[in-house]
C-alpha cells in the first residue's frame, strides 16, 4: 500500500509530565513508516499496546495488501472464474465504499485498475508507458461495473481477469483501524499517522491541538509548506 498524500509527521510540541505521559510509538508497516502519539491513560501497558498494534497491522495486512500472494486480497485475484466467491466482510465493506466513490466521481475512480497499475511498472518501480494495443487490452479486463457484490461476504467477478487493488483506501482505512485499537486501552488523545494519513483526537496534554507540518506539493522537493493545527 503506498501513500495518498504528500503529508510529512514532522514533531508534536508537546509539554507533558508523570501524570500524563505521551508515548510515541513508530515503525514500518504498509512499505512506509507509521507514528502513533497519544495521552496514555494511568497504568497503561504500552507494550500491551505496541503488540496489539503490530498485530492490527498484520491482520490487515494478510487480508488486504496486494504485495502478498498469501493475502486474502490476491487469493481472490488469482481465480480466474465468474463464480461467486466467500470473501472476508472487510474487504466488501471496502469494495463498497469504493463503488460509492466511483459512482461519485463518474468513474474516475475505481478499484479495479490493477491491471493498468502492473501494465504501466507501478508495482517493480520500472515505469513504462504501453503501446496503443496493450493498453486497450488491459483496459478491457478493468471496470467497477465487472465486480458484482453478492452479499456482505461473497464478491463475484463478471470478468475472470478482474483483479482489484484497495491501497488507494487501504492505509485510510488501517489508520482508522489503528485508531480503534488506541481507544480500546481507553486512550482519547491521540495523533495517528500512517504514510501520510492520519486521523487526530482530542488534544495535547497542556490543552494545545495536535500539530502537524504539510509538505510542499511539488515534485523532487521537501520544503515546509505550512503547520497545521487540528481542533477536535
């Protein structure tokens, strides 16, 4: 899954003491990097919170990420039939919101341009622009229109070489996920950032908002924007 927006976690300013702590958790997940900053509750076991957390990470990832061939994601993908198939909830939960989104936008966006992500070298890093031929081909075997939700565990492809590919929501959905997991160990401030998505609650122990740095939006460049910050 790789990055939506160009959204650097830069620092949180933050004044704390030993009655509230903050802990800045961070690591890699996703092919990027994540940061998790939060107010912890008295008596938290943060080494509690830091497994739950890479096990989020790793469910998800199992089920959603087109980097594996084990995933549930591409286990789908691989069969090459119009039969209905058991699929996890979570992934149609996604295709739906997709669909919604798709229909929103008249089509610009849609799930179901992988073949054109792996035609163009997206997935090796090897950018090649295709002849007319193969691109018209490829296009062929893409379109949300191809993918038929059954119920809210059962997808079925109209077109066997229908493949799908959820990272443009994917890491929104993990922060929003991860998220979860915070506030199941009773945290309610917190800054959750995934590869430039994030989701914020609350505020900073001194009743500041949480802050963030935007990047430039320009090519070849890392210069500060602006900071931003957010009132929940």
């Amino acid at each position: 899954m790789y990055r939506r927006f160009l959204l650097t976690f830069l620092c949180f300013l933050c004044a704390c003491d030993t009655r509230t702590p903050v802990i800045k958790l961070e690591g890699f997940a996703q092919g990027t990097t994540y940061h998790l900053t939060f107010v912890a509750p008295k008596g938290m076991d943060t080494t509690a919170v830091q497994n739950a957390v890479n096990d989020e990470f790793a469910r998800i990832d199992q089920a959603l990420s087109n980097y594996r061939d084990d995933s549930a994601i591409e286990q789908f993908n691989a069969q090459k039939n119009t039969e209905p198939t058991i699929v996890d909830a979570e992934l149609v939960k996604l295709v739906e919101i997709a669909r919604d989104i798709h229909k929103a936008s008249a089509g610009c966006y849609d799930l179901t341009i992988k073949p054109l992500f792996d035609l163009w070298g997206f997935k090796a890093d090897v950018f090649t622009p295709p002849d007319d031929e193969a691109l018209a081909q490829t296009l062929s075997a893409v379109g949300m229109d191809k993918l038929e939700t059954l119920t809210d565990n059962r997808l079925r492809k109209l077109l066997p070489e229908l493949r799908i590919d959820v990272s443009s929501i994917g890491q929104g959905y993990t922060v929003a996920r991860i998220a979860e997991v915070l506030e199941s160990f009773g945290v309610e401030n917190y800054l959750a950032e995934i590869g430039g998505e994030l989701k914020v609650r609350g505020k900073k122990p001194d009743g500041k908002p949480w802050r963030i740095a935007l990047e430039t939006p320009l090519p070849n460049q890392r210069s500060l924007h602006k900071i931003v910050s957010f009132d929940d």
